[in-house]
C-alpha cells in the first residue's frame, strides 16, 4: 500500500473568517482591492493557499507580500499588502507608485497573480485568462513548516471589474519532506525519475469559475533545490519537515530525494512509486532518519548505472 498521505494546507475558516476592517485614504481613481483566501476542504481536495503558517496551521499574510493585478486592463500594476494586514488572513492591497505607464488594453475582470511579477502579461483566451511571462525558480528558500517567500503561486479573477475582493486560489502543490537525525542540512533537491520538468518558464490559464492551471515550458528544468542557508538542525527524536512546492503532476516512476550536509555528506532517498502532486495540497511523506556519506568523487570517464547511497526508506 502505498504510504503517501494528503495535509491539508489550513485550518478551517470561511473566506470572510477573521477579516478585520480597515480605513484607507486611497489616492483619486486607485482602486482598493482587498484579497482573501481559499476555503478549507477535507483531505484529498482542495484545501488553502498561504503566504507563511501560523502554528496552528491558519493562513496568514506576511508584512511585505506584493501582488500583480491586472485591474480591468493589460496593464500589470504593483500592489504590496498593507502594513496593518501583517499576520491576518484578510488584507488590503494597496497599489505602488510607478514612474511610467504602459499601454493596455481592457478586459472584464480584475485579475492578480502572486507574487508580483514586473514581466507579467495577460492575454484573453475564450472564457479564461492566460497569465505568461512568468517563472517557477529552480531555487526555493527555505522557511519553518512552511513554503519559502514567493514560491507558492496563487490566482485571482472577479467576476466583474467592479468586484475588489480578490479570492486566491493556489497554483502549485507540494512536497513535504521529514528527516530524522544528527545533521545541519544546506540542501535538498528533487529530481522525478522520468525527467518531469517541474520549474522554469511557465504560463497560468485562469478564470473566475474555475481553478488555475499551470504549463511550463523549458524541457531542461528538471530539477528544484531547497536552499536552507547556513543549514538546518535535525535531531533524532522528532522529524524536521521541508516543504518544497512543486506543479501538480503524477511522476509515474516517483522521484528521488539528494540531501546534503554542512560536512558535505549526502543521502540519496528514492521512491518508484507513481507518486502524484496535487494542486493546493501537499503530499506528505514518512519519516526517513538521515544518515550522509562523503560525496563521491566524479569519475573522468566511463559510465555506469546510478544507484542510491543509501537503501529505499520504503516509499
């Protein structure tokens, strides 16, 4: 039976839950948006976006998150969360000042994608909206139970332009990884077996009826990389997590796992078994107790067939 278990992102709220109102000045034809997210579902469907996560699991947004909006146009204006939202699930998006204008032309909705991207492009397609010039980051940071700054997408669309409340629905899905051990960990990379392409130049189909979906396009990314900075401390009683966000795909022959430590040992952890990562939930796996080799020294020629460093933790 296969071990793979789905955690939800949030505990339970409505989408009104928890807001606070605020009063705002806002200058002369600038728009006030505010922005609230998705509704919690049992496990298996969709659950809640996150911009970081409370210790109860509540969503909440964080002081300096920033936010594409395309308000009832093509042009792709700056809007940063208010300093007064920091830490709810509720915000008011307040727009910042440019020094230039773009042409754009106009469309039915207010549309936003976070995080804010300054490439960012819009074009219609049918019902729905194609959101492109953006990119998934081969390196995502490392952030406590939770996704790093920026690397969790989510979407928005009103039904009209006249609606200011944006309600996010996520991009991406995730994988959250749990260690046991003696070990500072700097990095962690995840490759799928069969060379899915999980990061790079990537476009977003989005409408308000319906839940975004995500296509990339460059062939070569293959691989993403948590980046944990001077290094995370694991310890053998309890499990650290790692979470990393990835695209919703099914990786038919699994994935494999590199860990790597301050003394620059490794592990290798392999699973090939169909694994599936599904949008706005993380795939939750068993716990596996680190234990690093040296890296292996390159060879200058030759080949042969790669095995893992250590054996299967049974996934």
């Amino acid at each position: 039976m296969n071990k793979r278990v789905v955690f939800c992102l949030m505990a339970s709220l409505t989408i009104f839950g928890c807001q606070v109102t605020e009063e705002h000045e806002f200058a002369p034809g600038v728009k006030a948006f505010t922005a609230t997210m998705e509704p919690l579902a049992t496990d298996g469907a969709e659950a809640g976006t996150k911009t970081s996560l409370d210790n109860e699991g509540n969503v909440l947004w964080k002081q300096g998150d920033q936010v594409s909006i395309f308000a009832g146009s093509a042009i792709n204006e700056h809007y940063r969360v208010s300093d007064a939202s920091d830490g709810k699930t509720a915000a008011t998006l307040n727009k910042v000042e440019s020094t230039g204008s773009v042409a754009g032309g106009e469309i039915p909705n207010n549309v936003a994608f976070y995080p804010y991207v300054s490439t960012a492009a819009i074009a219609k397609s049918g019902g729905s909206y194609v959101i492109s010039d953006i990119s998934l980051p081969a390196n995502q940071n490392y952030a406590i139970s939770s996704f790093g700054n920026g690397a969790f997408p989510m979407t928005a669309v009103t039904g009209s332009t006249n609606d200011f409340n944006l309600k996010f629905k996520n991009v991406l899905g995730g994988l959250k990884l749990q260690l046991k051990g003696n070990a500072i960990i700097t990095s962690i990379s995840v490759t799928g077996n069969n060379s899915e392409v999980l990061c790079g130049a990537a476009y977003v189909t989005v409408s308000d009826t319906a839940v975004p979906s995500i296509a990339l396009t460059d062939m070569s990314s293959t691989t993403i990389t948590l980046d944990c900075g001077n290094g995370v401390q694991i310890g053998a009683e309890t499990a650290t997590a790692f979470i990393i966000a990835l695209p919703p795909m099914t990786m038919s022959g699994g994935f494999t796992v590199t860990v790597t430590d301050t003394e620059n040992k490794r592990m290798e952890i392999k699973t090939t078994r169909s694994q599936t990562i599904t949008r706005s939930n993380l795939l939750s796996m068993p716990s596996v107790d680190y234990v690093g080799v040296p890296a292996p020294v390159p060879e200058v020629a030759g080949s042969g067939e790669s095995t893992p460093l250590e054996p299967n933790p049974g996934y």
